[in-house]
C-alpha cells in the first residue's frame, strides 16, 4: 500500500514506472478498512480468519469488484 495526496499523483506515479492504477482509497474507506481488518485483534479470544470471513470484512467495508476478490 502506499500513500499519496491525491488520485492525480497515484496516476503519475503509476505513469512514470509503467504500471496500472489499483484500486485507489481515500482516508475514510481505508479507515473502514482498517477498523474491520484489525479491530479485533487484541481481543483475547481472536482467531485468523476464513478467506469467507475476510471477504465479508472487505465487503462492509465497501470494497467489491475483481481487484478485491481474495483467493
């Protein structure tokens, strides 16, 4: 993952070194992201998740099509 300012700097970015645009997250989808993904774990009883588990958190977090497809 990296960081960027604006969509405009991921495209030149991506430009410049021949590559595709991924998917591009603003600060709050990847806060959503982050809050489902590591929200729970601390908690004492926590297990990985199921590749199912993990698409249902990708899925809340607003996060669909082939570039968020896992497995």
């Amino acid at each position: 993952m990296l960081l960027f300012r604006s969509e405009e700097e991921v495209r030149a970015w991506c430009a410049g070194r021949g590559r595709e645009v991924g998917a591009i997250l603003g600060l709050d989808g990847l806060m959503a992201l982050a809050r489902g993904w590591y929200g729970d774990r601390l908690d004492p009883g926590w297990r990985p998740r199921t590749l199912e588990a993990s698409q249902r958190v990708l899925a809340r977090a607003g996060l669909a099509g082939d570039f968020w497809r896992l497995g």
